[in-house]
C-alpha cells in the first residue's frame, strides 16, 4: 500500500502517519512539509533511516511544486490532504463582513481551495488502479451551506464551502475517468491543534477532538467506503454531511 498525506507535519497529518504506520506496517508513507518535519519523526530518522517514510518539503501553494512532486511519487493507494488555514498572525477569523480583508480571502482560498484542485490535476494517474484508491480532503462543517445558522467567519466559511464544490466536481468527473476511486470531503471535528488553540475556550472539553482520534476515525471509515460512496461528504462518526 501506498499512501500520501499532504501536511504531515500539521497535527492531524502527523497522526494519521503515525496511525497508518500501525495500522498498515508494510505500507509505504509519503508525507509532505512546508517548513520542518514534526520532532517525533526528526527524532526517528535520526535513530533510524525509515524507508516506509519518506518526507519531501513542498510549497502546497505552488503548482510547479505539486507537479514535480507528481513526478516522484509512484502509484498511490490513498492521498489525504490534510492542510488548512483558520488564522495568521494577522488575522483573525472574521465575526462581521465589514472586517473582511480581501488579501486574507485570497489566503484562505489559495491554501483550503487551490491545493485540493492542484494535486486532483497533476495525481489523478497516480489514482488509477483496478482496485480501490482514495482521494480525501479535509474540511468542515463550516463550510456546509445549509448547515450555516449563525454567520460569521465568512473568508473560512467560503474557502470550504469552495472546497466542497471543488471535490464534489472532481468526484463526478472521476465517475467516469476513475472508476474505483472514492472522492471524499471529511469533517474532523474541532480538533486540538494550532489551528483551533485560540477557540478552545468556548469548546465543552467532550467535543474537543485530538489528532489520534480523528486519525483513527477517518482510517475507519476508508475501510468502509466504495467508489459507490464518491461525492459524499462525511463527518468524523460516518454521517453523512448536508452540503
């Protein structure tokens, strides 16, 4: 088995690593990095060369990187991206739309939207196979429209909403290209990483997820889905998400 996960590095990247590694130990891991490979995994190589492991430093937002990286890899049984972005140091989610910063909806798009599409382009051959693969991109139930009760937050509300639309297209378009390939959108729940820390407060600590759960849940469900299941967007207990 072969299985990339798009920002390893990040808290849920690094421990759904770490659960596929238990999980399948015959399989062979690629995982990508923007600045610096998390310290457990430093720490491991350094005792250690794990050539189940393989890490490559990649500019999620650079299509040229993408690509090349494309032209690396071999066949592949799963790609995960789990990168995304909420806040920067200067900025915060937005509670009203008249602090909205254009440049800052553009950050949001260029990082939770065009990376999905980009590795879609240049790893869909990767996907083809006679048995089933998995193309899976992080979201949130933010991003569901319907499900959209209390505003606010609309730079990363839009960007997933955006990524939605971006997976759904790609998962019908597959229908045909890649049959046996299942496109899934997954909601991790709020998850206690960086990206979450500042809104933890308000969080009841029962619907704080951590990364290994979140891992393990959605390793779960890839065990029960079918490329029937293409198209679907699906939450970290298996329900189905209205878009």
């Amino acid at each position: 088995m072969q299985i990339l996960i798009i920002g390893g590095s990040g808290g849920i990247g690094s421990a759904l690593i770490s659960h596929f590694q238990t999980l399948y130990p015959a399989a062979t891991l690629y995982a990508t990095y923007r600045t610096a490979m998390p310290n457990a995994f430093q720490r491991k190589r350094a005792v250690t060369l794990d050539s189940k492991l393989q890490w490559f430093k990649l500019d999620i937002t650079s299509e040229t990187e993408v690509k090349n990286l494309a032209e690396q890899l071999p066949k592949l049984d799963i790609i995960i991206n789990a990168v995304g972005i909420l806040h920067d140091n200067s900025h915060l989610p937005e509670k009203t739309v008249n602090e909205c910063d254009l440049d800052f909806f553009q950050k949001n798009i260029q990082t939770n939207v065009m990376p999905t599409i980009c590795f879609a382009k240049h790893f869909s051959r990767h996907l083809k196979s006679s048995t089933p693969t998995f193309f899976v991109a992080l979201s949130a139930r933010i991003g569901s429209i319907s499900d959209n009760n209390l505003g606010g937050w609309i730079s990363y509300r839009s960007s997933k909403a955006a990524l939605n639309m971006a997976v759904k297209t790609i998962s019908i378009e597959w229908k045909y290209k890649l049959p046996r390939c299942c496109v899934v959108v997954f909601h991790p729940g709020t998850t206690d990483t960086s990206l979450s820390k500042r809104f933890q407060r308000k969080i009841p600590q029962e619907q704080l997820q951590t990364p290994q759960f979140v891992a393990q849940s959605l390793a779960q469900l890839l065990t029960q889905l079918t490329p029937e299941d293409s198209g679907n967007f699906y939450s970290f207990d298996g329900s189905i998400i209205p878009w």
